[in-house]
C-alpha cells in the first residue's frame, strides 16, 4: 500500500504583471494585471512504504512547491495528496506527527536557544516519553557528532552543525516519513556524509520513507534507488536510477592502458591520451566480458578498468532533450 499518493496536483501562482518601459518598477508594484505562473503542472507519483526517493530537477522546476503540498504548508490550485490516509493541508497536525521536514534553507530551531533546549522543546511537543528522548539523543549525537556543540545556541552554529541538529530535531518523534529539500547544500565533504550515513541508517533500521530533493547527485547514488525528475513542473522521469542509466546513457567505456591499440571490433576509440585509450561500447550489444577478451587476446594491456556513465551527465543530457 502507498503510503503517500499524488494524483493532478497543480500549484498556481499569481504575480503582478511585470511593466516595461519607463517606470516599469514602480508601475508594476502598482498594476492590478496578474500574470500565472503553473509551478507544479500535473504530478503523479505514489511511494511506497520505505523508498527512498531522488525528487530532482533543474532550479525553479517546482520540486520545493511539491514538498510544501506534500507536508501542508501549501494547499495546491487542484488535485489531490494523500499521505497515510489524510490530506496534508487539511489535517495539519496529526500529518505533523508523522512527517520529520529539513528545508536546507531555513531551520526550525530556536536560534536563541542552545541546541540542547531546542531537542528538549521539541520533544515536549511531540509528547516524546523522556527516557525515549534521552535515548534518541544519545543515538543522534552519536551519528551525527552532535556532542560538541549541543550547547551553542543555535544561532552561532555553522550550517553544517545546524543542518545536523535539524535533522535531529525532524526525527525525534520517530516519524514515518521524512522530507528532505537540499538537506546537503552548502555542506563540506564530511558532513555531507554524516547526513547521508543518518538517513541511510534510519531507513535501514526504522525502515522511514524518505522523499529529498537535491542538487547533489552523490546524495541520490548513495541514498535513492528511485527517481523522480520534474522539469517545468512535469514528471519527465519516475523509476530506478540504474534504469535511467541505461534508457539514456546506454554507453559504457573501457579504459585500457596499452602498447598502441588502433581499433577493436564491437566499440568506437573515443579518446587517447598517453598510453591510455577509451573504448566506447553498448554492454547489450558487446558484452563487456567478450570486449575485455578480444583486447587482450591482441594487445598487452597493463591496466584496464570500465566507467560506468555519470548520473550527472545522463540528466544534462535528459533536460538537453526536452529543450
Ligand atoms: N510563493 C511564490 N510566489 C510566486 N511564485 C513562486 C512562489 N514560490 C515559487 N514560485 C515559483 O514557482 C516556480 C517553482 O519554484 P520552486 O521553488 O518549487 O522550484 P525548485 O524546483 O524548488 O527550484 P530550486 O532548485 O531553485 O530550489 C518558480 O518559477 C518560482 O519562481
Ligand atoms: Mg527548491
């Protein structure tokens, strides 16, 4: 059974109708024209209990519209969004206890208050048993390397620390499902990693939906087996990211260090660069076992590896197509 159902959903936005010519700034602050803007277009998806789901597209796409209808903030122009049974927007608070939110941009803590209190609020909120709590926090601090500044106010705290406490902060009352929109942005190297090692281990081990929206394809390599990519408020792909790899970007390359290597049947020379040379081949076509076999039978080889495509690369080439 689903645990989140999206059928139609279009979100509108009027604006005022942008001016032209002279005074155009102050004439269209003053304008009664509006123009609408279809954010999100039509969009239809249903998770499972349990996935783990890449919601992707380029800037302005309408993947953060999507997440507020989805969590309650917004109330969609039509359509319908079922999460466990209710409509987000019109059951705001029993829907709040089952979803855990991180907008990367903006955080949900008390920035006055050290990190430690904010935990503690949030856990009388949610009606959390305090042995409960004590437990979670303990397990969170562990994961995500809180111990440190759980006693900075949350207002000095970097944005790496700070996007760590808010993830804490979303799963204290072990929700079922977790949004995430750009948890990672900004992030060095390292906590970027902490957040990908938490989430994955809550999924894991709570077996917690989670639907996050990035712009960094590492987040979804490591995380997501599915994908959801939306491009000018449309869905342009829903399913496995391994699927997507080999729909549009059916290529693989073989690498092979060698002694001067002019062609091989069943794939293209694509570069060369000192003793290096990249075969281009299709896996379907040429199986990689009988490319790698008729090299070698022709040529010394001192090394030799294959590359699979980039996720980056293959989604470039998707939005390229659409135009
Ligand atoms: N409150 C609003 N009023 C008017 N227009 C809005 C509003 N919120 C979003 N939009 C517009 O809706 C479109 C989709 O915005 P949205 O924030 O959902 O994009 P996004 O996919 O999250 O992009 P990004 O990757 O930049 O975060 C954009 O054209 C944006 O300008
Ligand atoms: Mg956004």
């Amino acid at each position: 059974m689903p645990v989140i159902e999206v059928a139609d959903l279009v979100k509108e936005f009027s604006r005022p109708k942008q001016q032209e010519g002279a005074f155009a700034g102050i004439r269209t602050l003053l304008t009664r024209e509006q123009t609408v803007k279809r954010a999100v277009d039509g969009v239809n998806f249903t998770v499972q209990r349990g996935e783990m789901v890449g919601y992707l597209g380029p800037n302005g796409a309408g993947k953060s519209t999507t997440i507020k209808m989805l969590t309650g903030i917004l109330v969609p122009t039509s359509g319908t969004v079922t999460v466990a049974g209710t409509t987000p927007w019109r059951d705001r608070s029993r829907n709040a206890r089952r979803i855990g939110v991180v907008f990367g941009q903006r955080s949900q803590l008390w920035w006055d208050l050290p990190l430690r209190d904010s935990l503690w609020l949030i856990s009388r909120l949610y009606d959390v048993p305090q042995a409960r709590f004590r437990e979670k926090q303990r397990q969170f601090s562990e994961v995500l390397d809180l111990g440190p500044f759980l006693d900075t106010p949350v207002r000095q705290l970097s944005l790496g620390q700070r996007m760590r406490g808010d993830l804490a902060a979303a799963m204290l009352y072990d929700p079922d499902i977790l949004y995430l929109d750009e948890p990672t942005v900004g992030l060095d190297v390292i906590a970027k990693e902490r957040i990908r090692t938490f989430v994955g281990e809550l999924n894991r081990t709570s077996g917690t939906t989670v639907i996050l929206t990035t712009h960094d394809l590492d987040d979804v390599e490591e995380l997501c087996d599915r994908i959801i990519l939306i491009d000018h408020g449309k869905v342009a792909y829903d399913g496995a990211v391994d699927e997507l790899k080999t729909r549009y970007a059916p290529h693989r390359e073989l690498v092979v260090q060698t002694d001067g290597l002019e062609s091989v049947e069943g794939a293209e020379v694509v570069r060369r660069e000192g003793g290096k040379v990249w075969l281009r081949f299709d896996p379907v076509r040429t199986p990689p076992a009988d490319l790698v076999a008729a090299v070698l039978a022709q040529h010394r080889v001192t090394d030799l590896s294959i590359v699979e495509p980039e996720l980056e690369s293959v989604i470039h080439r998707i939005y390229a197509d659409r135009g």
